[in-house]
C-alpha cells in the first residue's frame, strides 16, 4: 500500500538511503532537509524512478517552517502516515569546554527538531488510526561519548523520547522506534573525520565485530521494516544497526 512518508535530513546520507528504500517500497516521499538543492535532487532522483516525491527545503529547529513543509506536503502528497526523523547535527567538545551556545545547538536540532517533527506529524496518523515514527538516535546515547556529551545526552533522550511516545500513542494504532547507527559511513562522518575529530575508517572498522563500516542503505533496510505493515507488533524498541559494537 502507497503511504506518504516524510524523511528530515533526506538530502543526504542515511536520510537519502532511507528516502530510496520507501520509494522503491511504493510510498509516496517528502524528501525535507536544510539544503533545499539536496533535498530536490533527491526528490528527482526518486521522481526519475518512478515514484512520487517532493523536496522542501525545511529547518527542523523552526517550528513554523515545519508545520509549512507538512501543509506543503499535504498539498501535493496528502496526509502525513510515515515520519523518519533522520536530520541530525554533531559536536564535538570536552565537556568542560562546551559553551552553553553549543549546547543548546546540539539539543536543538537533534532533540527538540524531533518534538517539533513528531509533534505536528502525529495529528494526521491520529486521524487515520495508522501511523509509524522512526527515530534515528545513536549509539552515543546508549553507551555515552566522552568530548561528545552534548551530542550524546541529545541522542539519549531521542531513546527516552521514543518509549514515551510509543507507550502514548500505541491505542491510536500508530507505532514509534528508534535506530541508534554506530560505524555507518556518511558524509557527516567524513567531515569529522577531515577535521580530525573522528579516525579514519580502519581506525573506526577496528571497534566493530563485523569489522568492516555499515552504509546508509543498512540503516535504510532497518527503517523499511519498521515502517511497514509487517512490523505492527514492534513499538517502543531500539533496533541497533552498529555491526555488533553495541549489544
């Protein structure tokens, strides 16, 4: 069945991988990311495959640009029944030395631009009685990341987040879950890297049991699953996609 789904930080990495995976799925996408270019490349990539698909510029720390993609995407979509909230930012500090200006940075769009995504998706999968939230946390938020503290106690409450509102909204037929990635290659992670805040790849390979760095399209399967019919009886739950680093 062709739903619409959303997918924040579509333009790139995982979010792009993820917006490839539901179309080729059948669902109708909204490809929303900061990078308005990015996210309509994607969508005519989706579009030169035969699906259909919109990109919108949107900035998920501004409330009132989310609600005016969603209406956007109502316009030409239709009502809003799958939401993938992959747009992310990271940081990189010893705690001691993290401002409070980067602070609320890091907060903001990770934790706070999921509430506002999930906040003004809901009403429409309240409607219908059908809905599936995939939230994309990180591995940082289960184990914690010494120099990334901000970054990991956003990601950690993106978990906590995710049984909240699983527990909340499960009588509404609507289902929420989490993916924490660990060792996927981005282009996020090879600007960290480039700056020197992160290893290079066989540095990082060397953490992972499976030994070797997932992709984008391993965090897309994950979300197709859990986005599906199939996957009714799942809520709540963290399905960790990290090659074994994190058990």
């Amino acid at each position: 069945m062709s739903r619409v789904a959303v997918v924040t930080g579509g333009g790139s990495g995982m979010g792009e991988a993820t917006c490839h995976e539901l179309a080729a799925r059948g669902h109708r996408v909204a490809v929303l990311d900061i990078d308005g270019t990015a996210a309509e490349r994607v969508a005519e990539q989706l579009r030169g495959k035969g699906a259909v698909a919109v990109g919108l510029r949107v900035d998920v720390t501004d409330r009132a640009g989310v609600e005016a993609g969603y209406a956007t995407v109502r316009e030409r979509l239709g009502p809003l029944e799958i939401l993938v909230t992959s747009a992310g930012a990271v940081g990189f500090a010893p705690f001691l030395e993290i401002t409070a200006q980067q602070w609320h940075r890091i907060v903001e769009v990770n934790l706070t631009g999921t509430f506002h995504c999930c906040q003004a998706a809901l009403p429409d999968m309240i409607a219908a009685g059908w809905g599936r939230i995939v939230l994309i946390s990180s591995s940082s938020g289960q184990r914690g990341s010494p120099g990334m503290a901000h970054y990991a106690a956003a990601k950690g409450a993106v978990l906590t987040l995710t049984k909240s509102l699983a527990r909340e909204f499960a009588s509404r037929g609507i289902t929420v879950n989490n993916i924490p990635p660990s060792g996927i290659e981005t282009p996020m992670q090879h600007q960290s890297q480039a700056t020197g805040d992160l290893p290079p790849n066989e540095v990082m390979a060397q953490a992972i049991p499976l030994g070797y760095l997932g992709s984008g399209t391993d965090i897309a399967a994950a979300v197709g699953y859990l986005s599906s019919d199939e996957a009714g009886f799942v809520t709540g739950q963290t399905l960790g996609v990290n090659g074994g680093s994190v058990m």
